[in-house]
C-alpha cells in the first residue's frame, strides 16, 4: 500500500471530520454547522453563522426492529447514477461513526468532557442551544461520506476503470472475512453480527455493496498517483515557502524518519495480577503465546505471504485493538513512539520494505512486516500537497454529480452499545 492510498483513505472517509467537529462546546457539545456560538475547549468562540438545517429534521431517525426491515430497500438518497437505500445508509452511518471514535476528537471528548458516547446519539446532544444531537450530526457525516465515496466511483466509471485480479480476490473474500469476523467476536451467525453492529435490517450484501464502493474509489484514486503526487521539486518549494510553520509544529529536515508497518500481535492468556495491579506470566503461558504466533507466522509463510494477505490475517488474528480492523496497519510512526522492542525493529537501519519477523515485547509475540521508512518532513509536505489535489477532485466529482436527500424516508435501526460485547466482554458503542 503506497503512502498516497493511505491520504485518500483519510481524505475520502474523515475530512469532513474538520468541518463537522471543529467547535466543541462545554460538556462535548459543539456547533460548527450553524446557530449561536459556542465555546470551544480552549475557551475560544466559535461563531458559524446561520441556524442548521436540522431544525427541519426529525426529532429522531430511530426506528423500530420492525420497521427497520421493511422500510430497508427504501431509497433515500441519489446522486448521479448511485442510489442509497436505508440498508446501505446504516453501513455508512455506524461505519462513519466507529471511525470516528477512533479519532483524537472523540477521546478528547470522552475523557475530558465525559461525552458518553454508549448513550443512543438521538438523546446525546451536540448543541442543546438548537436541539442538534449527536445521530443528525453523524447522519450529515455519513451522507457526506456516501456521496463522496459514490461520486468518486462515477468519476472511475466514467475514465474507464476496472478492478485488478487482486482486488476482485479481496472483494470475493470478503463473505468469508465476514464468518471469521463473527467467530472471533463469538456471534452465532454473521447476520447476528451485523444487527448487532449496524441495526435490524442489515444484511450481508449491503456490507459488501459497502466495502465495494469504498475499495473502488480508494483504488480508482490511488491508480492517479503519477497524475496527482507532487514531485520532489515541489515537495522542496513546499517545505520552503512554510518552514517557518512546520518548525512551530515541530517539523524540521532533522526531525529524523517516520516508518509504515503492519503487525499481528498474540498477547498471553491466563496471568496474575501483581501488588501493582499489573498482569504478570509465568513461562508456561509465554510459551503457549509463542507458539500460536508461531503457527500463525507459518500459517502465511507457507501461504502467498504478500502484504495482502498479512493484512487479511492481522484482521482475523491480532488481538491488537488499534489496529487488528485496518490490516494490522500503523503509519507515520516516529522513533520512540512504540515498545522498545517494537521500535528497535522497525529502525532497524538495514530494514527494507517486505521484511518481516517474530518479535516479543512486553505486550505478547508481534508478526511484523515492514512497508517504509520516510523523513518526516518530507512526509508531511508530500501528504499536505497531495491532499490539496485530491480534494480538488473529488469536489469536481461532488459538483458533478450533486446528492439529493430526503429526510422523511430516513429510519435507521437501533443500535444498542451497552449490550454487544466484543470477545473480552468489554462494551463498545
């Protein structure tokens, strides 16, 4: 996967991200979509202007389990070609909304301002001033996210693209990712999985339609890469005309690499807790750690071992949680910012793309495989061009091909974050 796959992923899924969640007022309440000011975390006012749309939205868009499924094939949105029904509406309002958990904004939110988000998002408000919760920001979210994704995968249709062999392999494996998915977090079925994380009336074929979409604008823009990335030229007059800035955020020419990796991590089972509350292993259960990262290191090694299907088994193997949903993946890595053991590896001067090897840290056994090593400067300029071009082509896609919505048909399913359970027992919303 290049570094530029990686921007688009970003800038496809969470730009909007900026927009939406800038203005955070008291308690994790913010307004940055219209209305009153309000005050941000650092004490500052936030003045968007005009009220929202959402005083015309509906007081909630929770629907019942019943009504969830027959109203599913309901369309609720066009755009182009593309129509979006309440099924594939709630992918892309949960998906939106998992990825945004995973953000700095949500745990700032969480940790500091107490924003409980396992409450439902129709009673979690975002500005009480103007009755604006949480399910109508996420709900504009994840249309932004749909229509961006679907006016991308016009635009490919419309320059001729088509699927590689590699991505067809994927996208064939994915009713099969779905049954390991369920088995990990002990679902008795995938269709269990799938009410449970995205609401009645959910079904498999609206994920894949989901993952469909999504891998196809990402590939489509990442196959623009020679069209779109800057040169080194331009990375130099970049870095140059803002140095001044990027030292502020602590960017200089020896501020040293940062590195791309992919792991699968096995923790040990069984432990003791010690006077410090911390959980200790014998041998014996390091041991059996070791050899079932062992069996699943041979288990690729013996199989195509590509990135592709490194990634694929850090999804259905590593017990890591930041990283066992994104292939095992971690990027922009800066030295000292992971475990010794971990970070030692991974700096190693001699490594190169394509390596790999079984490490033990602290944490458990690690399955690594190295993608690259980049100065950070360099990165950063290179990710802020190319950002600024992307964008650029997807608002000519978006403008092209304009999104129509009707809110009246919208029902989404309720999804409940006290009840499922992921395979420690711990709740997620």
């Amino acid at each position: 996967m290049t570094n530029f796959k990686k921007i688009l992923s970003l800038l496809l899924t969470a730009v909007m991200l900026l927009v939406l969640f800038a203005g955070c007022g008291n308690n994790g309440q913010g307004n940055t979509t219209g209305g009153n000011s309000t005050t941000a975390p650092d004490g500052s006012q936030t003045d968007p202007g005009d009220l929202p749309d959402s005083f015309s939205y509906k007081e909630s868009y929770t629907v019942s389990d019943e009504e969830a499924i027959a109203i599913r094939d309901q369309i609720v949105a066009t755009a182009g070609t593309s129509k979006l029904t309440n099924e594939q509406l709630q992918m892309y309002f949960w998906m939106s909304f998992y990825d945004y958990l995973g953000t700095d904004t949500a745990m700032m939110l969480m940790y500091y301002y107490g924003v409980d988000f396992t409450q439902p998002l129709d009673k979690l408000m975002y500005d009480s001033k103007i009755n604006l919760t949480w399910q109508h920001v996420m709900l504009d979210y994840c249309l932004e996210n749909w229509h961006r994704y679907n006016a991308v995968c016009m635009l490919a249709d419309e320059r001729g693209y088509e699927m590689t062999e590699e991505d067809q392999k994927y996208l064939d494996s994915i009713p099969d990712n779905l049954k390991t998915m369920a088995e990990k977090y002990k679902y008795a079925s995938v269709d269990e999985m799938l009410k449970a994380e995205f609401g009645a009336g959910s079904t498999a074929e609206a994920f894949i339609n989901y993952d469909f979409t999504v891998y196809k604008a990402m590939n489509f823009m990442d196959g623009l890469y020679d069209e779109l990335a800057p040169t080194m030229e331009e990375i130099e007059k970049y870095f140059t005309e803002n140095e001044e800035a990027l030292k502020k955020s602590g960017i200089t020419k020896e501020s040293g690499n940062v590195v791309d990796v992919r792991h699968i991590l096995i923790t040990p089972k069984g432990g003791e807790e010690d006077i410090f509350g911390e959980i200790q292993y014998n041998e014996d259960e390091w041991e059996e750690c070791r050899v079932e990262a062992e069996k699943i290191y041979n288990e690729w090694l013996e199989g195509e071992a590509t990135e592709f299907t490194f990634s694929a088994l850090a999804n259905s193997k590593s017990e890591d949680p930041g990283s066992n949903n994104k292939g095992g993946l971690y990027t922009d890595v800066a030295k000292g910012k992971m475990v010794k053991e971990f970070n030692d590896w991974i700096f190693d001067e001699t490594r190169k793309n394509g390596d790999h090897a079984l490490i033990k840290t602290s944490y458990g056994y690690h399955i690594m495989y190295f993608l690259e090593s980049e100065p950070q400067w360099e990165r950063t300029c290179k990710k802020t061009i190319a950002s600024e071009r992307i964008e650029d082509l997807i608002k000519e896609a978006t403008e092209k091909w304009p999104m129509e919505v009707d809110y009246e048909k919208i029902g989404l399913g309720h999804v409940s974050f006290n009840e499922k359970k992921d395979e420690e027992g711990t709740q997620g919303d």
